[in-house]
C-alpha cells in the first residue's frame, strides 16, 4: 500500500523508516546532524516549495532517503492508521 504525502506523490508503506516532525526534532544537534549529511550525499528530496512541516525517511536502494513534506506529521500518521485500519478489514 501507499502513503500520500504531498502534492502528487505517494511512497510505499513497506519503505518507510519514520516519519519526524521538522519543528520538534531538527532542534536536536543529531537530527541536524543527519539532515545536514543526507543533503550533502544528494539523498533530500522536497515534495515541493513549501516549508516542510514534516521528513519522512524511507528506504531506497539499500540507503535511505528524506523526503520533506508540508504536511504534518499528524496527518501524515492519520493516514497510515487509516490504511492499516483498512487492510485489517
């Protein structure tokens, strides 16, 4: 199954590793740390020109990738519950 997270773009379910709230966590030295180096390695991507409010990180060829979204975490979650909820039934 997929997860919407912006504008037209959808990433499998199975590939997501997490997904962060951009304003909470990017005050952590790691986190930045890892968006700062995942930048570097040409491994971010924006779903669009928003200011994210959210970073999803998936896997991708035996990597990973940060995907950066102007959708909330919360919603981004609502959404994988609602699918999950749907695949039980």
């Amino acid at each position: 199954m997929f997860l919407h997270i912006g504008e037209e773009r959808v990433i499998l379910i199975d590939d997501i590793i997490g997904i962060f709230d951009m304003e909470n966590t990017t005050v952590s030295k790691i986190t930045k740390q890892f968006l700062q180096t995942a930048a570097e390695e040409e491994l971010v991507e924006s779903v669009n020109n928003e200011l994210p409010k959210s970073f999803v990180v998936t896997e991708y060829m035996n990597s990973y990738k940060v995907i950066l979204t102007p959708i909330s975490p919360g919603t981004l979650i609502k959404r994988l519950n609602n699918v999950n909820k749907a695949l039980r039934k």
